[in-house]
C-alpha cells in the first residue's frame, strides 16, 4: 500500500500535494467542489494587516500554457479573517496555512502575531514575492538583506512552523533560499509568479491595468522546476514545488528534483479537481514503480 | 460541499444561427441540478491546446428531464471561435453551475428584457421561466444589422419580441435604447433585465434609473476561474470589488459604481 504522508517541519501531511495561495480562495469555494480534507494542505489567499482592494480591472490576460495576473493582494485584512473566515473553516480536516502579507516589516509582524494566536492553523507562509504590490511584497524578497530582516523579524514573533514563499525574480534564488534558512525558516515554498506583461497590438494597450503583473501556468513550469532543483541542492530545510503543476507527472517532476510536496495553483482555475487527481496519480505512481512511501521519490532525480 | 460540478458534457448538436451565433447544447453525464436564468457555465476547449483558460457562457436553456442545456456562443475571440467548431458526439468539461441568477418577477408584474448580441440568452431563458402571461413580458433584442439577427418564433409564445437594428434593416433603427418601449414607456414596468456590452447595459441602466425602475444586468467580466477563486473579474460596487463570477454575473443597478 503506497503511503503519502509527508513531513515538513512539524506539519504531518496526508500527502504532498496542497492548494497554492491565490489559488483556492479561502478553502470554502474549493470545499464547493469536493470534501477539502482529502488534501495534503491549503495555503490560503494573500492576507495583510488591514482591507486591501487591489488592483483595477482588467486583472488578467490568457497567454501562451498560462495566464497573468495582476490581483495586488485584494482581501479583507486580518481581522476579518479572524472573525468571519477562521471559524467556518477552522475544522477542515487538513493543515491551513495563512500566507502572510505586509508593507512593511512590521506589518508582516502584525498579522503573524495574530495568526500565532489561532488554534488551527499551524504554520504560516511569508510572501515576500508577490510581483503585484507598490510597497513591501517582492521588494523584501529580491535581496538576501531584505529576505533575511523579515525572516528574522518574524521569526522572533512566531514558533510555530515558517514557511517563506520565494521569488523567481531574481538572480540566484539559492542565495535567497540560504539566505531565509540562516534567519530560522523552517521550509521554503517556490515559486511565486514571473513578472511579465501583454500588449493589445492593436490597441496599443497593455493588457493589465498595471501594465505588468505575475505570469503563471504551464508556460513556466520548466524554469520553477529549475529553480526547485538549485535550491533543494542548497539548503537543508524542505522545499515545496510549484509553478505550472498541471497534473501527475508535473508533480512527480518537482518531487525528483528535490521538492518534499508540491503546491498546484492555476491549474485549479481550470480544473478544481485536478489536485485529486493527483493524489490518486502519485498512489498508482508508486505502486507502478514498487514504492512504498515519498521518501523513495523525493530528490530521486537520476543523473 | 457538493454544491458545484465539473463534468463532462456530450455535445448534442452546434446549430449556426447567424454566421457569428452558434447554439451548442450538451447532454450532462448525469441528473441535472436547477439551473436559473442568469447563471452561466465555465467550458472548458480542450480540442484546442492554446486556449488555456476555460470560457463561460449563459445559459440559454435547461431541459430537467433530458437533463440537457443550451449556450448562444458568440464569436469573439480564439476560444469562442474554436468552441463553435465543436461537433455532435465530442465532449466538453463544464464547471456548473455558477453565479446569481437574475431575481424573478413577481406575479401580475410586467417586465422589459433587454438583450444586444448573445446577450438574448438569459433575458429569453428569462422570460421563459418568469412564469408571467406572455403579454406581461416585452423583450427587445438589438443587432448591428438584420443579419446579426437570429431567429426567435419559438420564443413568441414566452413575450412580444421587439428587434431593433443600427442601420435599420429591420425592426426600429437605433440602438435599443432608441426603441419606444425604453425611451417612452419604461416607467410602465416594474422590473427591466438587461445583458449584452457594457455600452448598452449602460444606457438601459441609465434609463430605469430616471425612471426610478428596478434594474438587474448581467456582466461578463474577463474571468480565470469562474468560481470565486482567482479574484479576476472583479466590478467595483457599494460593497467593494466583488466577483463577477460568485456575486454576479447579476447586480441591481444600484449596486454597481457606473456613472449613468
């Protein structure tokens, strides 16, 4: 029987594979679909200290295997959260991770502290490489300086599991990755979205409000698997795969190239099951090549 | 959990209704929840690898017992243009069934709906399912020409369909809003339905709200996900930037930030 528990830090996962922030709201719009405990963790969407609108329309362009966005981390603040999302979703059999959010360091601070106090929620993932903000987001994200003081800062302020979410936009993301691991994190999730842009050539418009904004789907998937695999062979702690998971053998790809679990995001825009599926995938993956647990996969890549 | 589907569809037939207007109707692998005018499905083109993103349309017409819907497509786009090339007996993925639907009239009401393009669809799945007396019911469907027309007889016997034409070539010539019943008349009704551009909402928005006429349309906001998720189609309202796709596609006039 194949077993897909995993382990990162001190979360026990029913399996690796988990839903990416952005991408699965707050788990009740997924939990429309099917019984959302079946999954191995939800990161849940972008939250910051106070109500943030985000960007203007138009938000979104299809592009070539993928889409860009440029939401600007619309949410209601942390407080609301707590008060009108936590407690209908807070018995969701499964790991929810809040994705933490700030202009500054102290607001990161402000809103860890906050989740620190609720029961349910285990962990926490630092974004500090969200491409769609003015202030703070990928800003702390794009040097080890600005990485390590909001990895520091919050690491003071939260015992409880530190996942950071790194950013692809960069030089050399290992760096970035060594650099959150030396100020206490306990895992790194990569990565966020590819800044990028489209144009209407016959308008001569951009096709985003912001003229640019955060490119993600299959169209990335071979440059985030590059990534996973540099710094899984760089730090120690666990690493979570995403960018353009779109099914079983993209999962089992990041799992090779080091990836403890993995995370699928825009591919739940088009398909809400395609996580499930993957679940099932990995099972019969293991089972076709006489595994028995993820530890015989993870980092497996033959060279 | 449960309340919302992904299936796979059989396409029963694709019927051109115009040379831009495609009627597609599906046969769903099982019972058919209700579906109410308004809201729309999220289809996915799988025969056509660069279209990345599934695209959504309202529904036309839901039949509970031979648990088949309808959708008008329009061709607008790449995805649009390669979903009317879909023929009977290949299938497609619908996520189902999505969004608000339009609030019904109540009994003895009269009421306006109003459709440009493929717009028509839910203000006639509207004034099919209104259960209201056909002469309680005036629909007016605008085209470019009388060509972008398509043909409605069956509809005759839900309401009295009114067709208006930009250059005239049949039906009164204008815009909708050119039409008697929403230039002079529109106070006689006690609910006005509109879908179809934005342009044209607009100006029937502008219209009932003179008039002081309740008034729901129906957006189509450039969407990813269709369920609530990807924060895309947004429209700014009283209460925020709220999701076209889960807060909509229907909204009261006064909700919405338009200035008319």
């Amino acid at each position: 029987m194949a077993d897909l528990t995993t382990k990162i830090d001190r979360l026990q996962l029913k399996n690796p594979v988990m839903l990416a922030s952005g991408t699965c709201g707050f788990a009740e719009e997924i939990n429309d679909f099917y019984d959302v405990s079946q999954l191995g963790g939800i990161f849940l969407k972008g939250t910051t200290p106070r109500n943030r609108d985000g960007n203007l329309y138009p938000r979104m362009a299809e592009t070539p295997s993928g889409m860009l966005n440029a939401v600007g981390l619309q949410n209601k603040g942390i407080d609301y959260f707590i008060e009108n999302i936590y407690p209908r979703i807070k018995n969701y059999d499964t790991p929810l991770i809040v994705n933490v959010n700030g202009s500054t360091v102290e607001e990161y601070i402000e809103v860890t502290e906050k989740v620190n106090e609720l029961d349910k929620i285990p962990a926490i993932e630092l974004n500090i490489s969200c491409p769609n903000v003015k202030e703070g987001g990928m800003a702390f994200g794009v040097t080890c300086p600005g990485a390590e003081a909001v990895t520091r800062e919050v690491r003071k302020a939260y015992g409880k599991t530190l996942i950071v979410k790194l950013s692809p936009n960069v030089t050399d993301v290992s760096e970035i990755a060594k650099a959150v691991e030396g100020q206490g994190a306990d895992s790194v999730s990569l990565v966020n979205t590819f800044v990028g842009m489209a144009i209407d050539s016959e308008t001569r418009k951009p096709l985003l409000s912001t003229v640019t904004g955060g490119l993600s789907g299959p169209a990335i998937k071979p440059v985030a698997l590059r990534m996973v695999w540099q710094v899984s062979s760089a730090v120690k702690i666990p690493v979570i795969g995403m960018g353009g998971i779109m099914n079983t053998a993209d999962a089992v790809e990041f799992l090779l190239a080091g990836a403890t679990a993995i995370q699928v995001g825009t591919a739940v825009f088009k398909d809400p099951f395609i996580p499930l599926q993957i679940i099932e995938g990995l099972k019969s993956y293991l089972e076709r090549h006489n595994m028995h647990s993820m530890s015989e996969i993870v980092g497996g890549l033959q060279l | 959990m449960g309340k919302k589907l992904v299936s796979d569809f059989l396409v029963l037939n694709n019927i051109p209704l115009n040379s831009t207007n495609y009627l597609i109707k599906l046969q769903a692998p099982g019972t058919l929840p209700p579906i109410f005018p308004g809201q729309f499905v999220n289809i996915d083109i799988k025969s056509a690898s660069e279209i990345f993103l599934r695209r959504p349309f309202s529904v036309f017409e839901v039949d509970n017992t031979e648990n088949t819907l309808s959708v008008i497509v329009k061709i607008l786009g790449r995805g649009s243009k390669k979903l009317t090339e879909i023929t009977p007996g290949e299938k497609l993925s619908l996520i189902y069934p999505l969004g608000k639907h339009f609030t019904f009239p109540g009994k003895s009401e009269k009421i306006l709906a109003v459709g440009g393009g493929s717009g028509l669809a839910p203000m006639l799945f509207l004034a099919k399912e209104s259960k209201l007396p056909a002469g309680n019911i005036d629909i007016v469907i605008g085209a470019r020409s009388a060509s972008d027309h398509v043909e409605l007889e069956s509809y005759k016997k839900y309401g009295k369909i009114h067709l208006t034409t930009e250059d005239g070539s049949l039906g009164t010539k204008g815009f909708v809003t050119d039409h008697p019943l929403l230039k002079n008349d529109i106070e006689r009704y006690d609910k006005v339905y509109a879908c179809g551009p934005v342009g044209m909402m607009k100006a029937v928005a502008g219209l009932a709200k003179n008039a002081g006429v309740f008034c729901e349309v129906s957006l189509e906001n450039l969407m990813a996900c269709g369920f609530g998720v990807c924060l895309c189609c947004i429209e700014p309202t009283v209460k925020g930037n709220l999701c076209v796709c889960t807060e909509g596609p229907v909204f009261n006039i006064n909700e919405l930030k338009w200035q008319i």
